[in-house]
C-alpha cells in the first residue's frame, strides 16, 4: 500500500476577532487511498490524545453533496483538484514530502467562528429574500400540465446543482456571491413555473446580496473554475440581463 | 397490544374518508399555537413550511449550518410515485403491494396504502417549486425503475434527486422564515424533550456555537431526525446522522419499534483502510444498466478482463431470472456477502464484486451512459482513481438505512401524547425491507401531505390551554439534567476518544447484528456492548470546554445514545426468532438460503418501551392485520 508522508499547516483560531495563525504538524505514513478530511480525523485523533484541541472544521455528508466542509487547501478553495469538493479530495493528488496548507474561507460575510469554521448564513439569507416559488401546498397542477423542453429542464437542473458551499465567495478577490445568487436566480428564471415572480425575485435577491457586504463582480471567472460543480459564469450575464429588466419596468 | 388508531372502511377510501373528519383547527387558533420541528430534511422542511403556511407558528432546528445541509440531500436515484405517465400499469394499488411485499409483510396496510396514495401529489408539488426532474424530448417528465418492482415510476434529477427535492423544500422553508411564520434555529442540537403532564410541550436545545442550553416551549413537538444507521460507525450515512433525537424520546415513554431492521445497501464503494470514516453509495439506479458478477473461480486474482465471460458469474440473473440484477436490496446484499463469503469475491480483500457496464456501453453506446450517471462514474473515479467507463466498478454492501423507528399510529403520533414523528425516524411505511426510491416519498408525504393534517387530531384538543411557558419547572429540570451530563462527559478526562468508542462499537454491530444474524452472536454481542457501555462511561476523553464550538462534546453525545440503540438493536434481533427482510436470522431460511418467515409467531410490529436506566426495556406488540393482500414467501424468480 502506498503511503506518504506529508508535512501540514492549519490556520488555528480559538473565536471569531481572536487572533489567528497557521500551526504546523508533520503527519507520517499517510495511506494515499485517505480522503483529506480523513488526514483531518487522524490528526485530531492524536491531538486528543496529546491533550490538545482538535482542529474545528465543517463537514457532514463527505460525498460532495451537501456543501458543508469549506476550506482553502494550498490557497484554492476546496484544494487542487477540479471539480471536486474537499470531502471527495483523496490523497493520491498529493506527493510524498509535501507540504499542505489549509485555511478557512477568507471573506468578509463569512466570518471565521473556529479554526476552519465559517458562519455562511448569509447564503440562507439571500434565499430567503425571494429564492423560492411561491406555491403553497396542496395548490399544485398536475406534473405533466406544463411541458419543460429537455433542454430547458437540463439548464434549470445545471443551475440548481449548486451546493451553496461558498468555494466561490472564497476565491473571488471582491468576494462576490454572484455566482451563488445567480444560480439560483437563472434556476427560476428558466422555468416557466418561476416567471410570475421573477422581477421581484431578482430585485430582492441581489439587494440582500449587498446588505450582506458582498463584492462587486469584475468578471474574472475565477469563480467558475474553483466551483466544485462547475457552475458556470453564464448565469452572471443571465442575473444582470434579468436585474437591468427588473429595473427598467 | 399497542392500537394503531386505524380508521375503519375499505383500505382505498380509509385515508380521504378520514382525512374529512379530522378536527380541524381554526385560523384564529393556529396562530396562537407553537409547533417545534427538529430536523429539516425532506419530512422536516415539508412539514416545517405546510404547517407555517397553514398559520401555525413554527420553531425549526438543526444541527447543520444550514437547513440545506441535511442528509436527504444526498439521496441519489430517485423518488417513487404511482403516476403511470409510462403508461406500463402502474397504479396507487401496484405502488402499495410493492411497498408491501418488499417490505416483506412487516408493514401496516393502512399506513403503506396512504403513502401510494399521496405519491402523486408529490410530484406535482415538486414541479411546482421548480424542481428540475428529468424530462423526455417532448416536456413530459421521465421515469426509470428501480430494485424490486416491474414498472417504471422513479422521478429523477440526474443522480442528484434528493439534493433537488430538498432544495425545493428548504425554499418553501425559506419563504416561510422570510414571513417571520418560521423562526429558523441552525447550529441547535436538540438534546431533550420536556414533558408536561405526560404531555411533549417543548424541548430543550444546545447552541453549538456558544454552547448555551435554550429552553423551547411548544404545543407539539415533531421529529424529522431521520435513521441510526450510523450506529454501526461506516455507513453511507453522513457523518452528523444520529440518534440522539429519538432515543431521548424513548427515554422519555416513546416506544421503538423494529430497531434490528436496517437496510444494508447492496451498491456501495468497498472499504479501503482502517482510517476509513463512511462509505460511498453508488445509486441503485445504476442496477437498471448494471450487470453484477464474481470469478466461478474461487480466489481468482486475475483482473476483470482477464477473465473470460463464460467464467464470470451472474449470480442475481442466474438466481432470480425474472428480477435479475433489479432484486429487492435486502437480496442483492445477502447473495454478494453469500459469494463474498464463498470466497469468490473481487479485489485484494475479496470483499466485492463486480458491476459492470461494458454491455451497456456496447448497446446504447457511451454517450447514453454518460446521461444516465455520468455524475455517479465522476464521483467513484474521484474516490477510487479508476475509471468505471473502462473497467467494471468494485462494490460491496453497506448499512443505508433504517426502518425501525419510533412507534408511531396512524396520525403519525408516538406513544408520548404530542409528540409525533416523520420520515425516517418513525418504523411505519417500509416494514422490514425498505425499496428504492421510496425514501424521500415517505419524507416528502409524512411532512406535505399526512403530519399538517393528522397533527390536527391532537392540536384541536390544545385550543383552550394557556400558551406553553418555558418557565414551568418541567424545563429548567430538564435543563438541569441536561448540564449534569454534559459535565459528566467534560469532567470524565479518560483515556479513550469518542471516535475510538464508536469505531469499537461499529464492529460488534456489524459483525453481529449486520447481514446475517444468529442467536449465539447476538447473546456475545449484547454482552459486548454492555461492557463497551460500561467503557465508554468511564473512560471516555471529551477534550475542551461547554460554552463553545466542540465537536467531541457532540459526537460523545450521540455515540452514547448509539450504544445504548445498538443494545436495543441486538435485543430486538434476538427476539423475532425468523427471517424477514433485512432481518436475516441462520436459523431460520429455506433450503434455498432464502429468507423464511414465520407468520404465526411474528406477524407483528415489536416497540420496545424504557423502563429506566437499570431496568430491561419491556417488549411490546402490534399485532398486523392484513385486509386486502396475504403474505406469502416472497419471490422474485
């Protein structure tokens, strides 16, 4: 079996405004079929054991899906590897003698709570403000009554695969959620079911967007390429289009 | 013998019957009562934003940073409904018996027939809200099947569904939280109920981020804390699944039904270390393409493509001609651990066996394939660095799901007056076998369509009572007794890590009281656990303090309730001396090795009640009635 040794920095915070900074560990005869998260449990382990805190960092589902673990590895959001979330990062990507560095999201309306734990309920915030369709239950037609084209279904259905991890707030240098906003504004915007909302939808969702101390977008496309599902920048132009709509009427 | 309050009548008009004599509540009243919700999975989430937007004030938590977050999120394949948009005969009746026979005849007629009933429903719901399901070239929306059925009635969004559904729910959830109808608590892990008068009038709830203990006051409270499938420490559950909801309830008087049935998942990524935290499910719906086989060569080391197709075996088609590769889960499991075991496996442990798409790649080409599960190929290549287009994927069984839960009766109502419980939690819709894709149908139907209106029969009742205060005495005891515990952890200072524990105790459960069950075993592996229960008390090592982010003080937490559900667990499989469904006791299968029932002696749903810490649980029935189908052996020759 493969193993590797690897020599790690992790940014160390007791609260949110104490003072933060990176500790290293070396970490020895590492199995490189581990996930990074994995080499996070082996490491707390012995921490606990050595009667020091264990490292604190979010993480639930560990199969890419439910957007909780959030970390820069090596200064890139959810580390090197595309498309892929730190959960599902295995330590075959990485070489013997390496040295990693892991920090939280680094972002203004994310503030650090712990460790590698950020508060993201903006995010929540932002959804609440009009990322919805308003139908009570029970009020629904029946499935079939409103025919979706299959390539208008599969472009809702790319834009709603966003897991809200907040990888791409992380590596914009603005810290734009742009990406996330507008993922979910082009989701609704697409279907015929979100229409009746959708001057109001985009009008409050890019507001509370602001409120919350988000950046601006200078359009890097940085956001695109660090996005664990691969959201694309096109919904951007798909939000504004809609905005500048909402706006003029 | 428990009664389930079913109503009288013919099995199809029992629930539209009842349904119009539920005592309603009037606007006026439902905005004067309080309903807690803990979780905000699909039944959480549904039932969180049907009842605020019912008028109903709503107080809703979980443990995640986001109600986005929970664990429905990461169902894969699909979600049932007896729509017959394939035109291929399926019907609210066909959707029922399947549930039914693939639960192995364990489950409650009435209960299951509501289920099917209000599956359609569902779907329109979802499409309203903006789910983006499958679609055909013509708009309409496209189905697959799935394990143990002959129809085609799985809704789907790629491999993603369960994301999809619960995005869909956590936006109605959100809309809600934005009309201030629901008061949103994330990061708030309930710890106990407060009973008042016998009666669950509120909760008491820990701040994971200040670590403060919250009192809560309430007119019902609800449970949507989903499965204990992470009692056995790996499962293909995510990593903050637990118990702890529902065993404080049946600490508090709520019964536990069925706890040794857990579903153990026949397509999943084999175990590669012992660091290993949980286990990847690759969808069931990758069977409808899939073809599973091992070596007819015993310890054969030669890699798939080496051996040639007259030595391969197909063992489901070869034993269940008429399902083949789509048997129910419970079955897929036990033939693969049977070969496994047989010494026939794949791979350097022999732990797996194949499932191999290359016929399918050669039929429909792979651009087709790609379609269908891209996404599930990515995340095994992701995982396992090979590459599934080329060669066939190694998988082996692991624990998904649970369909034990609390005891509840047909309102969806545990044994402890005003508390109710939904989805996965409770033990009602899938017997002793759950079937694919129906999952989030029950979340889904328990939380939009069944609790907002069956939670009526107790809240009518409620009407005339002063609003519920947390400052009765009930909570600040609770409270107390809450903080006594916790000290007790933080205070223990021994030598074992909770992860240490709960790997000890995953081992006993899945050695024991996994696929396949005996009586010797389980008398070891009781033994076994109260002595582990015994460790984990006195030497436990919780590091850090209460009144911050500790996410050991958690785990410890949970895992103590896994200990004492997995004694629960092992008592329960002893009991029910047959075979059904996930419950596979040596004793007790056909000269064939297949799962053999004994309707006279166990036709009934156990429920397990607490008698105090230091007293045995007393073991309590429900005896099933069947009206409408007869059990027999289940086939799928």
């Amino acid at each position: 079996m493969n193993t590797i040794n690897i020599t790690l920095k992790v940014w160390r915070q007791r609260a949110t405004g104490s003072k933060g900074a990176f500790e290293t560990y070396e970490m020895e005869n590492i199995n490189s079929h581990m996930s990074f998260l994995e080499l996070l449990d082996v490491l707390n382990e012995r921490l606990i054991k050595d009667d020091k805190d264990p490292i604190a960092f979010e993480h639930d589902c560990r199969e890419g899906i439910c957007g909780s673990c959030a970390m820069s590895i090596n200064g890139e959001a959810h580390g090197p590897v595309k498309a892929t979330t730190a959960c599902q990062l295995h330590m075959f990507n990485f070489k013997d003698g390496d040295t990693i560095t892991a920090e939280p999201w680094r972002a203004e309306s994310f503030p650090i709570l712990k460790d590698l734990v950020t508060d993201r309920s903006s995010f929540d915030r932002i959804i609440q403000a009009g990322g919805y369709i308003s139908v009570n239950t029970g009020s629904a037609p029946d499935g079939n009554a409103i025919p979706i084209a299959q390539d208008i279904a599969q472009h809702a259905f790319d834009a709603a695969a966003c897991i809200g991890c907040g990888a791409c707030v992380s590596t914009c240098k603005n810290s734009s959620a742009n990406l996330f906003v507008s993922a979910k504004i082009a989701q609704f915007s697409s279907l015929p079911q979100g229409e009746p909302e959708q001057r109001k939808r985009v009008l409050k969702m890019v507001h509370q967007m602001d409120e919350e101390g988000f950046g601006h977008c200078t359009n890097t496309g940085a956001c695109e390429a660090t996005c664990p599902k691969e959201i694309s920048t096109g919904y951007i132009e798909e939000m504004n289009r809609e905005y500048i709509k909402a706006s003029l009427k | 013998m428990l009664d389930a309050k079913i109503p009288d009548g013919l099995l199809s008009e029992k629930w539209s019957n009842y349904k119009s004599k539920i005592p309603l509540v009037s606007p006026a009243n439902k905005q004067k009562q309080t309903v807690i919700i803990i979780g905000t999975g699909l039944a959480g989430a549904s039932a969180a934003s049907s009842m605020a937007e019912m008028g109903y004030n709503v107080k809703s938590f979980c443990f995640q940073d986001s109600p986005r977050r929970a664990h429905s999120i990461a169902a894969q394949g699909g979600i049932n409904a007896a729509k017959n948009y394939q035109n291929d005969g399926d019907s609210v009746y066909r959707l029922f018996y399947d549930t039914i026979k693939g639960g192995d005849y364990r489950s409650r007629e009435a209960n299951v027939y509501r289920l099917a009933e209000v599956s359609g429903n569902i779907i329109d719901q979802c499409v309203a809200q903006g789910v983006p399901f499958a679609r055909e070239y013509g708009g309409t929306l496209d189905n697959r099947s799935f394990g143990g059925v002959q129809v085609s009635r799985t809704f789907y969004a790629k491999g993603q569904t369960g994301q999809q559904l619960l995005l869909g729910a956590y936006s109605a959830l959100s809309r809600q939280i934005e009309k201030g109808k629901v008061q949103m608590f994330t990061k708030h892990e309930m710890v106990d109920i407060v009973l008042v008068d016998g009666h669950a009038k509120g909760i008491i709830a820990r701040n994971l981020i200040t670590g403060e203990l919250e009192k809560h006051a309430s007119n019902a409270v609800v449970l949507a804390t989903g499965g204990y499938g992470n009692v056995y420490y790996l499962s293909t559950n995510a990593m903050g699944s637990n118990a702890t909801a529902a065993w404080k309830a049946y600490k508090k008087g709520a019964m536990f039904s069925n706890p040794c049935f857990a579903q153990i998942h026949p397509t999943c990524i084999p175990v590669s270390g012992d660091y290993q935290s949980k286990l990847t499910l690759m969808s069931e719906s990758l069977r409808n393409d899939g073809r599973i086989w091992v070596s007819k060569k015993k310890g054969d080391a030669r890699t798939p493509d080496e051996i040639p197709e007259s030595e391969r075996d197909y063992y489901l088609e070869r034993r269940y001609p008429a399902f083949g590769n789509l048997v129910p889960r419970d079955i897929a499991s036990r033939a693969a651990k049977e070969r496994c075991d047989a010494g026939y496996g794949a791979g350097s442990t022999g732990q797996s066996v194949y499932l191999d798409f290359a016929d399918a790649i050669d039929q429909q080409g792979k651009d087709v394939v790609r379609t269908k599960y891209g996404n599930l190929f990515e995340m095994y290549n992701k995982i396992t660095g090979e590459d599934p287009y080329n060669n066939p994927m190694r998988i082996y069984p692991a624990v998904h799901y649970t369909m034990g839960g609390l005891w509840v009766d047909y309102n969806l109502m545990t044994t402890v007056p005003g508390l109710f419980a939904i989805g996965e939690c409770n033990f009602s819709d899938h017997g002793a076998n759950r079937l694919g894709a129906s999952a989030l149908m029950q979340g889904l139907a328990d939380g939009y369509f069944v609790l907002p209106y069956t939670i009526g029969t107790y809240l009518s009742n409620q009407i005339n009572d002063e609003p519920m205060s947390s400052s009765d005495p009930a909570f600040e005891k609770t409270k107390q007794s809450v903080k006594t515990s916790i000290d007790k952890l933080l205070n223990n200072k021994g030598n074992k890590s909770v992860e240490s524990l709960h790997k000890s105790l995953g081992e006993i459960m899945w050695n024991n009281c996994g696929m396949s069950r005996n009586k010797e075993n389980l008398k070891t592996a009781l033994d076994d656990v109260g002595a582990l229960k015994n460790t984990f008390w006195s030497d436990v090592k919780v590091p850090g303090r209460e009144n911050e982010i500790n996410l050991e003080l958690e785990k410890a937490g949970r895992v103590a309730d896994f200990i004492e559900l997995g004694e629960l667990m092992i008592r329960d499989a002893l009991v029910r001396e047959e075979s059904c469904g996930a419950h596979f006791r040596e004793e007790h299968q056909t000269n064939e090795g297949e799962a053999l029932r004994d309707d006279e002696n166990f036709n009934f749903v156990s429920a397990w009640e607490s008698q105090g810490d230091l007293k045995e649980p007393k073991l309590q029935k429900e005896k099933l009635e069947f009206e409408t189908v007869t059990p027999t052996q289940r086939s799928y020759k």
